[in-house]
C-alpha cells in the first residue's frame, strides 16, 4: 500500500508549512488534488493520513481531496477532452499522438489552520 508512504510525505510537508508564530496552532484541514491516473485510493490515504497523524500538530485534520479528471489534447487535431474510459486516441480524427493534460496530479493545494487561544 503506498498510500502509507504518500500520507508520511504529506503529513511532513503539511508540518514544515506552518509558519513559525503559528507552531502552536492546529491544523484544521490539508486540500489536496488528486488526478485519476494517479493509483491513489482515496479513502486508504485518508485512512493512512489519520494514522501517521497521531500525536503530532496534524492529529485530527482533516484530509480533503479533490479528484481531478484525466484530460487530453490531440497532437494532431487540436481537440481537447476529458477522458472517461480507458481509450487514449482522439475522438475525432482517431489519431494516437494524445498529450495528457491533467490526471496524474498529486498537489498539496493548501493548509488550513486555526489559531488556539491559549
């Protein structure tokens, strides 16, 4: 399972990003992006998320995805589509020179934080 290693990764950079005066705050909510091509199972991470989480400034934060579509270019024709089933040739013109344009993110978006009155 891979998501374990993506959600350490993710619970690392989330940490480092808060700001220094704000190190005693909580983290709320860390916004992800991530693209269908990507082979993330969403609720495995979240799973994962919630376990390397413990005990640290993230323990409770919710982690929010949002799935972004596979999206492609024909080479040759221009055409522009989001693609909904495993079949990578244009729609159009049938040709098999396709550039990928989304699909395979997998992008910290934003941090979320609450400040704790003390």
């Amino acid at each position: 399972m891979h998501e374990m290693g993506i959600a350490m990764q993710i619970a690392e950079i989330a940490a480092a990003s808060i700001p220094e005066e704000l190190q005693h705050s909580r983290v709320e909510r860390v916004n992800l992006k991530v693209g269908k091509l990507s082979a993330v199972v969403t609720d495995s991470l979240r799973f994962c998320f919630e376990v390397v989480t413990r005990d640290t400034p993230l323990e409770g934060a919710e982690l929010a995805v949002e799935e972004i579509p596979v999206s492609a270019r024909c080479k040759d024709c221009r055409l522009e589509w989001t693609i909904e089933e495993p079949v990578f040739s244009c729609s159009r013109c049938n040709s098999g020179a396709v550039e990928l344009l989304s699909g395979r993110e997998l992008d910290i978006e934003s941090i979320e934080i609450v400040e704790e009155d003390n």
